[in-house]
C-alpha cells in the first residue's frame, strides 16, 4: 500500500542527501536504546519507498515510541509511535512520520485526502501513507507542525480556536463523505463508558485493595451507573446539535501555532479519532487538556447556520462535553492499568472520580 498524499512530493528534497555509507546522527529520547543509524531506521526506509527516492533525514528525533509487549497493558489501545525526521521534505522542511496501527493509519488518511483538503480552514500539508513491513501497521507522514504551542491563559489563542472550529462544522456539512465517518454521537461515548466500567469491575476483583482503594473504586462504578440512568436525557439533549465533523481530542497537545506575514494560524494534529456527531466534545472548557475554544466567537461563527441554536445552548452543550471528554479520561486511564504503574493509575482515577462527582453534582440534565 502506497498512496500519495495532497501535498505532492518534490523530486528535490532540500537539505536531505543521497544515502551514503556514512552513519547522520540519531536525536534520542532520554533513555532510549537503539543503535540505527538514520539511514536504515525504518522510518526513513517507509519515506523512500512513498517517495521512490533514496533520501535520508539530517537527523530523526523520536517524539513519542511505544513499544507493543504482549499482555503489558490490561486492555490496550494502539497508541503510534511518532518521529521527526529533519531536513527530509520538499524544500528541506522537516516531516513527521507516525507509524500506527492501519486501521487509525487509513482513517486519519481519509480525513486529510476526503475531507480537510476540501474545507477552508488551516491544516498540515499531508504526504501519504505507506504499508510497514508488519502488515498490522501503516507510516502516515505529515508536514511538521512545528514547536509553537497552544496557551490556554492567551485570550487570543481560544478565540483562534473557537473560529477554526466554528468554520470547521459549518463548512463540513456540506460535504457527503462526512457522513460516513465513524459514529462520534453519544452512543459513542455510553459504550466507552460501559467498557471501562467493566474494565474497573474486572480489576477490582483481581486487586487485593485497601479500603480506600476500594471506596475509589467503587465511587466510579456509582458514578458510571449514575450517567447510564440519565443517558436518555443527555442523547435528547446532545441531539439539538447538529451532526458535524468532529475532532475527538481537542486538545493542546493535538495543536500548535503557526505564525505568519498573514498572521497566526491553527494548526490540528491526530485525526485518527475523528467522526460524524455532535461537536460537543470539542468545546468543552478546561478539562483534560482541551482546547477550551471561545464559545461566543464559535457562536459568531455557527449561529447563522444553525438559527435554532443560541448562545446558551452552545454554552450548555460544552458543559455536555465536559462529561464526554471525562469518560474519554477514564477509558485512557483504564488503557495504561499495567503490573508496575498502580501508583500511577490510582492516581488518574482519583482525579477522574473528583472530576465525575463534580460534573454529576452541577450538571443539569434534568430539565434541559
């Protein structure tokens, strides 16, 4: 499998030379153990065979590895390992190259080929997607975002947010292969609540627990059979939404910034979650590291489009995403439970319990 991206490749790939005998240097991660050279690393060797160009990055820093270790994780969800390679794109940029499980790969393919490249907002230059020699596994390469983040305190950066993702669901609706995109409704978020319900049953049987331990646990199995009696409630209300393109992790670490003779632009990152639903999710404010966008500037945006929509309501409904991104925190928490992080794990659940019993507490779902 070969396919090449809407970016389009250069024949002159800048800064990046013919591959030599001579070993370029390796940018590790702290700790990490491995003596390739950039030049046979298999990031380098997956952009050769997209590219049919013998070229070799000026360096390759790992940004995030992951491992598979059969039975390490108690239910694993395949997380991608992502690398920078430098010098090595059109015009010497640098590219980033994920190698994920090919289902993600395919689906975050489609999104950038089908459907961004179709909107009028701002988006990463894709290059394409390439088989790895394991067949499970897919090397999606994309333009470099770049290291400027995203801030949460800078006014300016959430109402940027609030416009980009405003433009992004409006214009989506127009296009018809949104539709068939993976379910992002609420039944989405009821089935990974009940997973990971089950999944906190399953290792409280197996733990030998402390009291309280055991009272964590079992406050968030509550909590968890709480918003499954309200879940009729909360899908009538989701559904006053319209259905749109949604990113799933809105997110800082899933954004950076691009600033430009034009001006700052929002740059999105890891689509592979994405789908038709409601954009709920997407505006929830300060919660597990969401983008938290501007509601009014959404609205501005939004609100000749879906007249049946105000203010009030989008503020209600990023309440609603709150709740959604919690469960998405939990079923993400249950995913790492290993032998060896209990620490570790006690604590993301005791936050994710806080954050559960409060939204419980305040949310009104009832009379919505």
């Amino acid at each position: 499998m070969v396919r090449a991206g809407i970016g389009g490749l250069a024949a002159n790939h800048g800064n990046a030379g013919q591959v030599t005998s001579q070993s370029i240097p390796f940018v590790y991660r702290e700790g990490a153990e491995d003596s390739l050279s950039t030049a046979q690393h298999s990031a380098t060797r997956a952009w050769c065979k997209l590219t049919n160009c013998h070229v070799i990055p000026e360096s390759i820093e790992i940004m995030q590895e992951c491992a598979r270790k059969p039975g390490e994780l108690y239910r694993m969800i395949g997380k991608p390992s992502v690398y920078r390679l430098a010098g090595l794109g059109p015009g010497g940029v640098n590219v980033i190259a994920k190698r994920c499980e090919s289902a993600a790969a395919v689906a975050e393919c489609s999104i950038y080929e089908s459907v961004l490249s179709h909107l009028p907002v701002s988006m990463l230059c894709y290059y394409g997607l390439v088989a790895d020699d394991d067949q499970q596994f897919c090397w999606l390469f994309l333009e470099d975002a770049g290291e400027e983040p995203y801030l949460l305190e800078v006014e300016e950066h959430r109402v940027l947010a609030g416009h980009w993702l405003g433009l992004m669901n409006v214009s989506a609706q127009e296009l018809g292969t949104v539709a068939r995109l993976p379910d992002r409704g609420p039944g989405f978020y009821l089935e990974r609540l009940l997973a990971s319900r089950e999944t906190i049953r399953e290792i409280l049987e197996k733990w030998s627990l402390g009291d309280t331990d055991l009272a964590l646990f079992r406050a968030i199995i509550s909590h968890c059979d709480a918003l499954e009696g309200q879940w009729g409630r909360i899908e009538r209300f989701c559904n006053r939404l319209p259905r749109t393109l949604v990113h799933g992790d809105f997110a800082f670490q899933n954004a950076r910034l691009r600033s430009g003779p034009a001006g700052t632009s929002l740059m999105i990152m890891d689509w592979e979650g994405a789908g038709w639903g409601s954009p709920a999710a997407d505006l929830a404010q300060f919660v597990g590291g969401s983008l938290s966008p501007d509601i009014r500037t959404y609205y501005s945006v939004v609100g000749s489009n879906w007249p049946r929509v105000g203010l009030a309501d989008l503020e209600s409904q990023a309440e609603l995403g709150r709740m959604f991104r919690l469960i998405s925190s939990l079923d993400w928490t249950n995913s790492g439970y290993r032998a060896g992080v209990e620490e570790w794990y006690i604590g993301e659940l005791n936050w994710c319990e806080r954050e559960l019993a409060d939204w419980l507490r305040t949310a009104d779902v009832q009379n919505q």
